[in-house]
C-alpha cells in the first residue's frame, strides 16, 4: 500500500511495435486505473535484450513507447511510467529471487520453450530466468495486484510461489500479488490467422494493426481479413474472422455485439470490414496525434523520465535494503 492505495505494476517490452490488440486489451484500460491504485508502468527494457537488439533501435523504441503510454491518456503525474533499466533494483532483486527459484520451476515455463524454438542460435541464461525478473518487477514495489493475459498467468504463480517461500524463509517481507480482476480488455486476434492473438513480432504484416498504422494502411488491412464462407455477419465461435471484427468494431464503439449483428443483418462483408476499419481509425487517430506532438517535447519526456525513475527508485530501494538485510548482506554506511 502507498498513501492508502493498493499498488498496481504492469509493463511492455520496448520491442516490435504495439498493437491494436495491445492497445485495446491493455493499454486503454489502465488509464483509470490511478484513481484506485497507485500505479507503475514499465518500459522493460531489460526483458528486451534476452533476444539481441540494435542499441540504438531499443533506445529509440523506449522511448517511443513511454511516450505513447503517455499519448494513451497515463498522466506521468498520475502514474509512475519508467523505464525498467533506470532502476538498478530490478536486477539486483533478480539476483537474490534466483536463489529462491528451483531450476524445474524454469523448465516448466512455456514462454522458455516458445522462444527458444524462434531462437535457437541464442538460447541464453537470460531467457531462462526471464521469469524470475518478472517477478522482481513485481515484488519489487510490494504489488498488490498485477493486470495478466492468460500467456502471462504462470509467471504471476511463479511470482507467487518465489514470494511464499522467501516469506517462509524471512517473515512477511514480499506482498503476495493477485492478478488485477478488474475490466477485462478486448482480446483482439491476428486478420490473417483469426484463432491466434494479434502480435506485434507476427511476420505477416496484415496479421496486425499497429498503432501507428496510417489510415489507408489500416483500411487496406481490414479489407484484406480473413473471414469465411457464410457471408452473414453472425457472433459465433464458428466464425472466427467475424468473431475477431464484431469484437473490435465493440471495442472501438463501445456497443455490443448483438447491436453489431442488428446494424449489419442483411450487408456484406465488404461493407462491414469498411466500417471496422473506419472504426479503428477513429480511435487511433487522436491517439497518433498526442503521439506526435509529445515525442517532439524533448524537455517534458526528459523531465518526465527523470522524475518518475527517481520515484521508482525510492520505493523499489525501500523493498530492495529490506530484502538485502533479511539474507545477510552487510548493512551499507551512510
């Protein structure tokens, strides 16, 4: 708790570009969150380099990112938006849970065996206890409650299980987290492959819409979705591509789906691919303009970066210094 307030902690890898599904399964719904929790929002960058990047491609998509958190509607005075390598105590705590993590925990992990098999010529240590600094990112804050898709579940057990056993061991030092119950966001799936997630490292470019896509880019999209045969607009599990569209023309214009089938009984998909993608435009639009405008204000970003890394750093340190007593380390001098 601080000031009252449960803590909250998410964060997004500043790789690939975001989404439409990262921007309507997540990102829309944590701009309220702050009048509840008091809430930390990561760049991750330190996740990222678990698969090699161009040094000055991660730094520039840090920052495009954290501006885009900010383009999103999170108030940095609100919220507390930094990036992940600002913060020593991040990998420092990883170093201590890592003691408390048993290696056949890690070799349960499916995200492990997923991206070893896309990258096989660099399967690293890094990869390996990617969890574990997922949990420092949470326990570092004392989080109460973290928002997780389905893919992200096993990691906030694993989480869960690496705090249980250090508070065995220590007395009550972590706060154990729960995973954030609140609205659900859409979960938006790929135009090309409709029974996968939309994904922001997907090959095939039609697969997603990426928040900064152009509007002809986006339209072009949308017509060139995958749908089927029926050439009826129905919400059914049968239907997968029209599944995915009803879903998000919902998401965008806040209605749902049986008003969608209403508004489309009797029209094409031609026509309702147009007015999803109108749709999404819409609401990406003023978003790519706040974008715009924020990622020239070199002095607010900078302002922005250094302030909220200075936050982070001052509670992450309050539960590093106690972590660092509880298993022995020498107390520092002041």
């Amino acid at each position: 708790m601080i000031d009252g307030k449960k803590v909250l902690f998410s964060g997004m890898q500043a790789t690939g570009n975001l989404t439409l599904g990262n921007y309507l399964g997540a990102l829309k719904n944590w701009v309220n969150l702050c009048d509840d929790y008091e809430c930390f929002y990561s760049v991750v960058d330190l996740h990222s380099i678990t698969v090699r990047q161009d040094p000055s491609e991660l730094r520039s998509r840090a920052r495009k990112l954290l501006s885009l958190y900010i383009a999103a509607g999170l108030d940095p005075k609100k919220n507390c938006i930094y990036y992940q390598s600002h913060v020593s105590g991040h990998a420092e705590l990883a170093w201590i849970l890592n003691c408390f993590t048993y290696m056949g925990e890690l070799n349960r992990m499916t995200q492990f065996k997923d991206k070893s098999s896309k990258h096989a010529d660099n399967i690293n240590a890094g990869l390996f206890t990617y969890p574990v600094l997922m949990a420092a990112d949470i326990l570092l804050y004392q989080t109460d409650v973290v928002p997780v898709g389905k893919d992200q579940l096993q990691h906030l057990e694993l989480t869960r299980d690496i705090a249980e056993r250090f508070n065995g061991v220590y007395g009550d030092v972590f706060t154990i987290p729960e995973p954030y119950l609140g609205k659900a966001g859409a979960k938006i799936m790929s135009l090309q492959e409709p029974e996968k997630k939309m994904s922001k490292s997907d090959e095939n470019v039609n697969a997603s819409i990426y928040l900064m896509d152009d509007p002809d880019t986006i339209m072009r999209k949308f017509k060139r979705a995958v749908t089927d045969s029926e050439a009826s607009v129905q919400y059914n599990d049968t239907q997968k591509g029209i599944h995915n569209l009803i879903d998000i023309y919902c998401a965008c214009k806040d209605v749902q789906p049986e008003d969608v089938v209403k508004e489309f009984d009797g029209k094409g998909y031609g026509d309702f691919k147009t007015a999803v993608g109108e749709a999404v435009v819409g609401v990406l639009k003023p978003l790519q303009d706040e974008y715009n405008r924020i990622i020239k204000e070199k002095d607010f970003l900078d302002s922005i970066i250094k302030e909220n890394a200075e936050k982070a750093q001052y509670y992450s340190t309050k539960t590093l210094r106690k972590v660092q007593r509880k298993v022995g380390f020498p107390d520092r001098i002041r």
